[in-house]
C-alpha cells in the first residue's frame, strides 16, 4: 500500500506506530514514489476540493512523496470471509437466528438479559455484546444505555465503486493500494484487474448521515461516483472514468472520532463493539478475543472504569489497553476524521 503525504496524517506520527509494531515500510520522496510507480501523479492538491470546483482542475505547483508498507493487504471477498468466520463460530457452538430482529431488551429478574425477537421468540442470556453495526445505537437506545457516553455513533451511508484499472497497473500482479488523502480517495486492487474507488470523508462532501440504516438507498449515485472516481483518475492519469457506473453502497459505524469503542456500559453484563466504521473488519478475530477478555475480567468483578483490562495479543505478545477504546475517553485530536481513523 502506498500512503501519500497528507497535513492531516503527518507521516512520523504514523511511521513511529508502525516501527512499535515492527511493520517493515519503505519512504519515498516525490521523485522516487514516481520512478517506483510511474502511474501515478505526485502532484500535490490539498486542501481537498469539490470535482465541480476550478481549483479542483488547477496545475499543481508542489509534489509529494509518502511511504510504502510492502506486507498490507485485503480481504478479496468480505462476503465469504463473513461466512467462515460464522462457520467456525457454529463449531465452536454460536448459534444463529436468521430473518427476524431484536424488538424488545431488557435486564431479566433472574440476572442478565432477555431479548424479544419479532418473530415472539426471546432469548435468555448472562451477557450481551452489542455488535449490530450501523444499528448499535438504536440496541444502546433499546437497552436504556449510552447516557453516559462521551463519545457518539450515528450511521453514514458510504459508497465504493469499481473501475478497469489502468492498463499496465501492476505490471501483471496486483497494482499497489493507495492512501491518498491528499485528494480524498482510497484505490485498492482486485484479483479480476479492477480497481475499488472509495472515499475519506473530504470535508468540502456532503456527509450522508441516516437515521435508520435500512432506509440508507443500496444504489450508487452519479454524484458520489463521478467525485470519487476523478479524483482517483487525478492520481492516476491512465485509469478512465466509466460512464456506466457500477459499485456498492452500505452503511458505516461511525464514531465521533473515527475510533472503534470496545467497553463495558454502566449497565451490568451489557457490553459494546461498536462504532467500527469501515476500518475494523480485518481486525474482527483479534477483536473476539479482546472483547471475551473484557467479560471474562469484568464479570469475575473486576472494575475495568477505573484499572483499564489489557489483553496480550496471541500471535505478537502486544499488550493493548482496552481503554484506549473506552465508551468515556476524550475525543482523540490524533484522528485524521476519516474512514483512516
């Protein structure tokens, strides 16, 4: 993945996490990131401006460099990898329940928590993980928790598209993803010689907040197509903006500061994973582990509001703060304010 020079994400702050995690990376100047990748423009365009806007088409008058992680990667098929890990979890004894929804949650007499379902069913349980996604505020609101939250999640409706990559991206093995905030986009190859166009929540879009996800509309629109796919051909000279448009539409987590909250709530045995936004999904097997931590720790009576639980990663032996993710903390003034974090 190539990471482009941006203001709002200074490269030594990033470069100095990634040296604490012993990510290998590569710096580039402006010079050497295009003799490296001659397809693309090292023009430099920030701040970020509406494609309808002449500053939008104006020469740049200075380049950039950035730096490049070798070992990044992506999930091909979302789809599918949703699948097996559900699969596995069916192995491991998780049950599912499929074509209904959680209408009614409150704490039972006996201790934990009873679920009415719409299908007149309920479920009886000790504890409950709020993972519901772009719905998690509304299970937070069912439950009567998140009053004392100081950080909010509301649902955004985000769109992607895919594109013909440029001829020769890659030189015959998958082109590099890019970072480019400096222009508000993210490409990222595919296995089938495309290309996924989204987007980093540049300030001069409109932000498509909804109140309810499953009225957010699935379809792509014109607008946001035709804004994300030029700035990616701005970066990238050789790739064309299709007229027939084709791509995804869906629904972010999306949290104040653009950070996942992992936590506890003031109500006993009621436990969030929310606020994920669209960064989260390769993390989702070390975030398993992590949340059972939590509960495991808290529900033995230990007071994770004031002596924050660690969890030791299993395959690095990172020891992580889990308060770092806390429903309470101070909005980060780190975070980029986008899908970045």
């Amino acid at each position: 993945m190539i990471h482009l020079d941006v203001p709002v994400m200074p490269r030594e702050r990033t470069l100095r996490l990634l040296a604490a995690a012993s990510v290998p990376y590569e710096e580039f100047d402006a010079d050497e990131l295009v003799r490296r990748f001659p397809q693309l423009d090292n023009g430099r365009h920030w701040p970020n401006k509406p494609v309808t806007d002449d500053a939008f088409w104006a020469a740049s008058t200075t380049t950039l460099g950035g730096f490049y992680t070798p070992d990044a990667g992506f999930v091909d098929d979302p789809s599918l990898a949703a699948q097996n890990l559900a699969t596995a979890a069916a192995a491991y004894g998780a049950q599912f329940r499929f074509h209904t929804s959680v209408t009614g949650l409150r704490p039972s007499r006996s201790g934990g928590w009873r679920l009415g379902l719409a299908d007149g069913t309920t479920v009886d349980c000790a504890v409950v993980v709020n993972a519901a996604g772009p719905w998690s505020g509304a299970l937070n609101r069912l439950a009567g928790v998140g009053a004392e939250f100081t950080i909010g999640v509301r649902p955004l409706r985000q769109e992607v598209h895919e594109v013909q990559a440029p001829a020769g991206y890659g030189d015959g093995h998958l082109g590099p993803a890019i970072a480019d905030l400096d222009l508000g986009t993210y490409l990222r190859p595919s296995v089938h010689g495309t290309l996924f166009v989204g987007g980093t929540e540049p300030e001069c879009d409109r932000l498509e907040w909804v109140d309810d996800p499953d009225d957010a509309d699935p379809r792509v629109t014109a607008e946001r197509h035709d804004a994300q796919v030029t700035r990616a051909a701005r970066r990238l000279p050789g790739l064309r903006v299709p007229n027939r448009r084709s791509g995804i539409a869906g629904v972010y987590d999306a949290a104040d500061d653009w950070m996942p909250i992992y936590d506890r709530t003031d109500a006993p045995g009621f436990y969030v994973a929310m606020g994920t936004s669209g960064n989260q999904f390769k993390n989702a097997p070390v975030v398993g582990r992590l949340m059972a931590t939590l509960v495991e720790q808290v529900e033995a009576g230990h007071d994770h509001n004031t002596a924050p639980v660690h969890y030791a990663a299993q395959h690095t032996t990172a020891v992580i703060n889990i308060g770092t993710f806390s429903r309470r903390r101070l909005h980060n003034p780190a975070s980029s304010g986008t899908v970045m974090g």
